[in-house]
C-alpha cells in the first residue's frame, strides 16, 4: 500500500483534504484536471470547492480507481455530468487531448517521476495563461521505494520557477504519520 494511500484511509479525511486545498480561495466554475486521480480523494476535494458548474477530467492510468471514483463521484454528488474520466499517462500527450485548463490539481502524483521540470513543463502546457497549478506532496526530499522522489515546499518553489510557472504560495501542512507531513502549493502558469 502507498504511503498517501495508507495516510489517506487511516489519518486522512475529505475535510483534510479540501483545508489543503481551500486556501487557495479558488473561483466557481471553469475546467480543471486531476492528473493522477486515483480514487479521486482531491476530485471530491476540488469538487466542493470549485462547485457544479465546473468541468471535472479525472486522469488516471488505473482504469480500476477511476471507475471506483466515478460510483463514488454519482453516490455524493447525484451525476457524472461533469465529470470526465480520463485513462491515460498524463506525463505524455493523452489518446483524446485535454481542453485547455483554468487549473490542474496533482496530489501526489508528481513524486513517482525524476526529471519533476519536464514533467511540469509538459503540465504547464495544458493550462491556459494564468490557469492554476494546486500540488499536495509530502514536505521532504527524501523518498523511499514507495515515494521515489518527493519534494518539499521549498524544492517545489525552484522546480515551479526553473518550468515557466510564477513563485508558488505555501497553502497549508498536515501531519503525515509517512514521511512527516504533507503540504499544499499553489502557482499560475506564467503564459
């Protein structure tokens, strides 16, 4: 089991997750990604926050999580409407490209890759001019077999800069009983 999996079931609750996100103080509406949703604990998260009018693409390789997700995702919010649900890696051009973006939430999910830059250049890319890049990782730079290549708040602000993006804001912390904390970031596309 991942680390942010076992956080996640056993410390972690829908409420933690929308205080990571809330200080983001984000605007109704628009078009968002997750990229590595998973089950969609952040989709929920994000979903709250940004409302129902807003256009939700849950982007995630296991096909299993998603259709979880999407059981889940009708039980607490009535439909699917809008929410589109994404099978693919999103380190690489997608089989159905995704609409430009006015923000893009990757919660864990960008620590299971080296080269951070390339791949946050590839994200910046979907996101229109000023669209927003939300990150929720774990506060070290240090991994393990499970989280290969975490990076903290302060590793993040160089990567962000170093990919084209503006100088990231620390949003919130969470304890974290794997890998001490976690954190939540938040920085626009400079385009």
């Amino acid at each position: 089991m991942s680390g942010f999996l076992y956080d996640t079931i056993r410390h972690m609750d829908h409420n933690d997750h929308v205080n990571l996100l809330r200080p983001a103080d984000l605007q109704q509406g628009g078009s968002w990604a997750d990229l590595g949703a998973g089950s969609g604990a952040f989709t929920f998260a994000l979903r709250e926050l940004i409302g129902a009018s807003a256009v939700l693409h849950a982007v995630d390789k296991d096909r299993n999580d998603l259709n979880r997700l999407k059981k889940d995702y009708e039980v607490r919010f009535g439909n699917t409407e809008n929410l589109k649900i994404v099978v693919g890696d999103f380190s690489r051009p997608l089989a159905a490209p995704l609409p430009p973006l006015d923000g893009i939430v990757m919660a864990n999910s960008l620590h299971y890759f080296k080269d951070r830059v390339k791949i946050l250049e590839h994200v910046r890319s979907l996101l229109n001019p000023n669209g927003i890049l939300l990150v929720v990782e774990y506060n070290v730079d240090t991994g393990n077999l499970w989280v290969p290549y975490p990076f903290s708040f302060e590793t993040f602000k160089k990567l962000a800069i170093q990919a084209g993006f503006g100088k990231p804001r620390l949003l919130a912390k969470h304890p974290s009983s794997f890998l001490r904390e976690f954190y939540s970031a938040s920085t626009q596309n400079q385009t």
